[in-house]
C-alpha cells in the first residue's frame, strides 16, 4: 500500500469516528460566531440617556454606595467595570458573585443581565465544550470534545497533503481550487469536500489548534518552547496574582486605607487617553494593589489591553502589567484565545470564523456521504 493510500485511509476513519462531535463543535461554532453582539443586544433596554444633557454620570464612589447600601447592605464590591460612554450600565460584582447592571445617572439597579438569549447562548457554549454535562460527566465530555479536536487537527494536515493535485497541469489546479458546474453524487460531493477543505483550511487550522491549547497543557506548553519561554509555562503572567496565591493569610486590616475610586478611574484614564472600558478590581486583602484593566479595543483585543497597579493608601500608580508584559509565550496564548472566536480581529476576524465553521458543516455532510457511496452504494448513484 502506497503512503498516500496508507493516509488516505486513517483520514478517512478518523472523519467518519470525529464526524458526530466534529459537526456538534461547527453547528455551535456558526451560532456563537456574534455572540457578543448578540448579548449587547440582548441588554439594550439597559442603555440609557441622560435625563438632562448637562447631568454628568455619578461617581464611582457615589454609584457603589447605592447599590450595596440597596441591593447588599452587607455585600463588598469586588470589582466594578465602567464603558466610556456613560449611557452603557457599570457592571458590579460583588463577593458573593452576584452582579448588577446600574445606570450611571441615576444610580439605579437596572438587573443582573441574564437575559434568555444570554441563557441560550451559554447553553450553546456548554455544548460546545462539553456536551452540556453535568458534574463528574463534564471531563468525559471535555475529553471527547478535546480528542475530537485533535482528530480535526489531523484531519486537516492530512486532508491538504490528500488535496494536492498529483498533476501539475493547470486544469488540475483549477478543478481542486474552484467549484465545478453540472456534477452530481460523488463527484459534486468530492469537489465541494476539497475546495471548501482548502479556502478554510487556514482559518481552521488556528481554531482547532488554539483548542488544543485550551484543551491541552502539553499543548499550550509546546507553544512556550516555541516561543523561547522559560519553565514553568504554568506560572501566572500576572505576578501580582501569582505573590498573592503564594503570600500566608493575613489578617485583615481593621482601618483599611479609604481609596477614592473615582480618582483611580480618572487616573488611569489619562494614563490611556483612547481607552474604551475600565474594570477596577478590589483584592480581598487590603495589601495588595487595587488593579485597574484598561482595554483600547473590544474588549477580545489582548494586544489592546494593560493592567494599572495602584498602591491601595495611596492611590499612586506603582506598575503596569498585564499583556505589554507577558513573555512572548503568554502573548501567543493570549492571541490564540481570542484567534479561535475571531473576536481579535473585531467583526471581520468572527465572520471568518463563522463561515469556516460553516464549511465544516458542508466537508462533515460531504465526507460521510462518500464514505456511505463507498461502503454501502455504488459509485455512480446520485
């Protein structure tokens, strides 16, 4: 048996035992392709104007205090994110994990946005990792998710090598590059496979391989050591948080330093005079540094984000973190995140997304219709 027979083979029976999950992880992957979108449609009743153009938006300060004095008269806030633009809710959470949607003008508690589409949307998420299990079953559906993946991830290797025209000549590039007019069966079947299999073969290529590294320590351990990072790859690229989990438990501050939010907002907002959306974070521990995430993009944007560390008695900036000073590996994982959505090239990087994921579909359809030809019909049925 030839080598190109011998691969032939093994791809075909890796695509027909991936198939189920292959096509589950595409259905789910074309209908979470705007999911953000999507959920800030889902929360336009929660944008509001103000009710004279002159009002500025409230404090931080001031906003806070109403919602926990109403909302949680014994909640702590742990982290409140604010939009540029003040018609859009700030988002609280507080320690107990619960968290509120509340108008900036107005102070009022507009809901916890958990929205039926935000709902089906996570239902849709769920099954997209995991089969939508529950409890101990969700590792068995992590595995066979994560394993199917991989199988993808061959297939894929395999399926350009498969592809690649053993002629030269140009008729034999056009019919493996272009759709073909006035086939039936197989043959449409074959060429619908191949073509959609080679314009999205990139796409997919970083979609399933950052879900290896999702999916996979080894996996995302490989891309540090092509990156030249140093060991442990598992090492927080948050040090702060890294010192934190280390630190002995320290007992809490009976007089803990009052910090104006509202300055550290304006601070770190000229620090980064085009940022788009701010997240203070407040540490439990009252030693530790109150961190404010700055993001200039979308917010699926690595490459558009930073940290602001600010000493909690004083309120002076004292560091800056997060993505502009990761190693070139967390960097690579943090654009692989993001890569396999899309998301980090905005609308047009999701729509790429989308439509490979819709062309899995079709190479899915396509790849078990010629397998069931060649098992169980005869090649010339339609």
């Amino acid at each position: 048996m030839s080598l190109r027979r011998a691969i032939f083979w093994v791809h075909l029976a890796v695509g027909v035992a991936a198939s189920v999950v292959i096509l589950m992880l595409a259905v789910t992957g074309v209908i979470l392709t705007y999911e953000a979108q999507l959920d800030r449609w889902a929360l336009r009743g929660y944008r509001a104007d103000p009710p004279d153009p002159d009002v500025a938006p409230l404090g931080v300060d001031k906003l806070l205090a109403g919602v926990v004095t109403r909302e949680h008269p014994a909640g702590l806030v742990t982290s409140v994110a604010l939009q540029r633009d003040p018609r859009e809710p700030a988002v609280v959470e507080l320690d107990d994990g619960t968290t509120f949607h509340v108008d900036r003008f107005t102070g009022e508690s507009l809901g916890d946005g958990d929205t039926r589409t935000r709902r089906f949307l996570q239902s849709v998420l769920y099954w997209h990792r995991w089969f939508a299990l529950e409890g101990e079953q969700r590792i068995i559906g992590r595995t066979i998710v994560a394993t199917a993946n991989l199988g993808f991830l061959f297939l894929l290797v395999s399926g350009i090598y498969l592809w690649w025209p053993s002629a030269g000549s140009r008729a034999a590039w056009r019919n493996a590059l272009w759709f073909r007019g006035g086939l039936g069966g197989r043959a449409r079947d074959f060429n619908w496979h191949n073509v959609i299999g080679f314009w999205s073969a990139v796409p997919l290529a970083i979609i399933v391989f950052s879900g290896a590294t999702i999916s996979y320590q080894w996996a995302a351990d490989f891309v540090h050591r092509l990156a030249g990072d140093t060991p442990p790859f598992q090492a927080s690229p948050r040090p702060w948080e890294s010192a934190a989990q280390g630190d002995p438990p320290v007992a809490p501050d009976p007089a803990p330093p009052r910090l104006e939010l509202q300055a550290l907002a304006r601070k770190a907002g000229a620090e980064t005079p085009d940022w788009r959306a701010l997240t203070i974070d407040l540490p439990a521990s009252v030693h530790a540094p109150v961190v404010v995430a700055v993001d200039r993009g979308t917010g699926r944007q690595p490459s558009r984000s930073e940290d602001l560390l600010f000493d909690r008695a004083t309120g002076e900036l004292v560091a800056r973190a997060g993505y502009p000073t990761f190693s070139r590996g967390f960097k690579i994982r943090r654009w692989l995140r993001f890569a396999h959505t899309g998301e980090v090239y905005g609308v047009i990087g999701q729509s790429i997304a989308g439509i490979a994921s819709l062309g899995v579909v079709v190479m899915v359809w396509t790849g078990l219709a010629m397998s069931w030809r060649r098992f169980f019909g005869s090649a010339g049925r339609t």
